[in-house]
C-alpha cells in the first residue's frame, strides 16, 4: 500500500471512528471533492466505495456540503483526493478527448422506475438524445414520461449519468437542473443535433 493510501486509509478510519463515537452509528464514511475551473461551473464530487454517488452543480463548496449532508445525514462526509481518478476523467470529457465515462457509479439510493430511468439514461451514447417518452420506454413504460422527467431532475451524478442527453419530442431542451445554458453546452460538446 501506497503512503498516500495508507493516510487515506488511516483518515477514513479516525472520520468514522468519531463519527460512530458521537452518533453511535458506523455508517461508510463518504469522500468528496470540489471541481471549481470546469466549463459548467462548479462541481461537487462525492464517493462511497461502491463509486460515484453525487456530481452536483453548485455554487460553492459550502452549498454542496449543505446538499450532501442532507441527502446522507446519517453519514460521516470528509475531503479527500481519493476522487483524482473522477476528476481526471471529467477533465478529459470537458477538454474533448473522451466523451465517455469509465467510472464506477453508486446509484443504491435510487429505486424502482427511477432507477431504471437513469440506467437507460447511462446508455445513450454521446452525440445522441432521446425524448422523455423514448427512455420512458426504455424503462418500461412509455406513458411514464412525467415520472420519467422527474428521475432525471433527481439525478445524483450529473454528467457521468446523462441525463442533459434526454429532450422534449419536438427537439426543444426540456428541462435541466444545471440549467438550460449547461445541458445546451453539454449536448454541443459531444456533437448531438438538435431539431
């Protein structure tokens, strides 16, 4: 093992030892990092150790701590670089030289339909979108278009999950948490027409 795994690993261990201290739980500590130089603003990255669980748009670190904290309150959140490999990816994705993503992702705490919604989503490849209806479908329920939508605004790891790859039938946007100019630059980046 590495010495900077080593001090990871060691600061994981004190994170969750106060934490189960104070509270009395032993949750999975949670790692997270900020991105404050990407073409879409500001990013929060967080990770259990099944993968990326959060890729945020935020103002600041301090809003996505709030954001984080509330989504898992009953878990121990800390700093750490143990994301390098996140961000090196999203770097290459925002400097053109892959538009794929090879990232473990962590989406346990999405279920049912919506769970289905953003694995369909995961599989449109860059360049291409698909109506709310269409990854309704996918999902398995083609009337489902509405339920649909909302799975995507709930989307816990932008970007990496494209949810910015699905529109409106008619071509027009849709909707986007990061807002429309970001899913507009997003869709531009990786080439897809829009009618």
């Amino acid at each position: 093992m590495t010495t900077k795994r080593a001090e990871r690993a060691a600061l994981e261990r004190i994170v969750a030892g106060a934490f189960a201290e104070l509270t009395g739980r032993r949750e999975e500590p949670l790692q997270y990092t900020m991105m404050t130089d990407t073409p879409v603003g500001v990013l929060g990255l967080a990770s259990s150790e099944a993968g990326l669980c959060r890729l945020d748009y935020v103002k600041d670190e301090e809003h996505f701590l709030k954001r984080l904290l509330d989504a898992f309150d009953d878990r121990p959140v800390f700093r750490s670089d143990a994301l390098d490999d996140v961000r090196r990816e999203l770097d290459r994705y925002f400097a053109g030289k892959t538009l794929d993503f090879d990232v473990p992702v962590d989406l346990s705490v999405v279920h049912g339909f919506s769970r289905k919604v953003l694995d369909a989503a995961r599989r449109i490849r860059p360049g291409h979108v698909l109506s709310y209806t269409e990854i309704a479908a996918k999902a398995g329920n083609a009337r489902a278009s509405r339920a649909a939508g909302n799975a995507l605004h709930d989307n816990p790891v932008a970007i990496v999950v494209p949810c910015h790859r699905i529109v409106r039938s008619d071509g027009s946007l849709g909707g986007y948490g990061g807002g429309l100019p970001v899913k507009e630059w997003l869709l531009h980046h990786e080439g897809a027409t829009l009618v």
